[in-house]
C-alpha cells in the first residue's frame, strides 16, 4: 500500500502542471532576488511549455504517438474463439457533494459501450468482465464497476453475462485480477481487451508478460484529426487535457518497464 501511495505522488509531482507551476514560482524567486537573465529564462521556458502542450497539433502527435497501432477496427470474426470480453475500468465519480447520482467517466462509459457493442456483434454468447476498483490510494471504496454492470444490464446483458471485480487499482493490479479469474472460471482461450487506445499498448504489453493473449478493442480515442486551421494553435482545456493524460501514459509506460511488468 506504501509503495502503491508513493508511485502515485510521485506520477503526479512530475506531471506537467505541476512542473509549469514549479517553473512560474521559479521566475518568481528569480526575480525577487533581482536575477533578471534567470527570471527570463524560467519564465520564457515555462510559457513555451504551457503553450505547446495547450495546442491541438501537439496535443495530437502525442495521441497519435500512443494510439497509431490501434487506428483499425479490430476483425471480429477472426477471434471468435475469444472466450471473454474484458473492459478495464477508468474511474467513476460517486453520489456526493453536488453530483446527485453516481456516474462513470467519460473514458469508462466508452470503454463499456465498446465492449458491450461487441457483445452484440458475437451474438451475445461472449460474457463481459468488467475489472477495477478505486485508483485513489486516499479514497479505497469504487462503486465502479457495480455501476458499469447496471448499465449494461439496462441495455439488455443478462447479469450472468457481465462479471465484476471491485479491488484492483491500476492496469499491473488488473491483468493479474484477470488472469486469477480465468483460472478460477478454468477460461484458458484468447480475451478481447478493450480499453482506450491510448492505454493499449501498456495494457496489452502487460497481459502479454502474464502470458494471456487479448485481442486489443480500442475505444476512447483522443486523437484521429489532422487537418490543420489556425484556430488549432490557440491554446485549449482540451488540447492541454490531451497532452497532460498522454504524457503522464507514457510515463506510466516507462515506470512499468522499470518495474519489470512490461
């Protein structure tokens, strides 16, 4: 538990926003202490950095840099000996405060509508695991996944149809959640994997090093335009966003090789 907490402070000290608020309190003390060359320096070199991850083309290199294998839809029928569809959860926001009713995130909701398209076009034979519980080592209790077969099983899946498991907190967690349910359920066949595209490719690395082999299903992708306008290179929550969350999967990427999981 110590070292989950550690590994998830540290992600977040080292992500961009809170590096550009470091360069700005930097310019800051440079220039009370009258250090002008230093306080330009600081203060041109986190500008420059605000704005090129707040524009849509860099913002859309990064995407494409993480979900450019996963562009084409994946062929069904020639994985119809697939004996599960898993769907990794990405959160979900609880009854409180001023939200009146629980709701999954938007990346949740489009990972579940993938998987359970899906189980439309495999006849409704192949059943849903949904996995994850809560990301948040201060806040352990994840109504998630509870949530996500409730909507599927208002879209018509038969609850025997649509799994869940409620304790896993990150993508190693998951796959190792997976794997200890496919032996439990003696499911030894290939599992569709569906999870955002920009998170396949450590997703699929990782069942991989387990020795499960998933057919990646991409849903929730943040990239996929490329036509260039000027309004694209004015800065945007959106664009930012994007950068932020593909920056902070690639570091993801690089703790997990580090950490031998990948």
């Amino acid at each position: 538990m110590l070292v989950y907490t550690f590994l998830k402070l540290l992600g977040t000290i080292f992500m961009p926003p809170t590096l550009i608020v470091l360069g700005f309190v930097m310019a800051w003390i440079c220039a009370i202490r009258r250090s002008w060359r230093s306080t330009i320096i600081a203060l041109g070199a986190t500008t420059l950095a605000f704005y090129l991850l707040a524009i849509e083309p860099i913002a859309g290199v990064l995407a494409w840099s993480l979900e450019r294998a996963y562009q084409q839809p994946v062929a069904v029928t020639e994985h119809r000996d697939a004996a599960v569809i898993v769907v990794l959860g990405s959160g979900a926001g609880k009854a409180e405060g001023y939200r009146p009713i629980a709701e999954l995130g938007d990346a949740s909701w489009r990972r579940l509508w993938r998987a359970f398209t899906l189980h439309r076009e495999l006849g409704g034979t192949v059943p849903i695991l949904y996995v994850g519980g809560s990301g948040n080592p201060f806040d352990p209790v994840s109504q998630e996944a509870a949530l996500a077969q409730s909507y599927a099983i208002a879209m018509g899946v038969p609850k025997e149809q649509f799994w869940i498991e409620t304790e896993s907190r990150n993508t190693y967690e998951n796959a190792v959640a997976v794997q200890r349910i496919l032996r439990e359920r003696h499911i030894a066949a290939p599992v569709f994997l569906v999870t955002s595209a920009w998170h396949l490719r450590r997703a699929v690395a990782v069942f991989d090093r387990l020795g499960m082999q998933a057919v990646p299903v991409a849903a929730d992708f943040r990239g996929g335009e490329w036509h260039f306008d000027f309004l694209r290179f004015f800065p945007s929550v959106e664009a930012l966003e994007t950068s932020v969350a593909d920056i902070r999967e690639w570091v993801g990427i690089a703790a997990y090789r580090v950490l031998r999981r990948i």
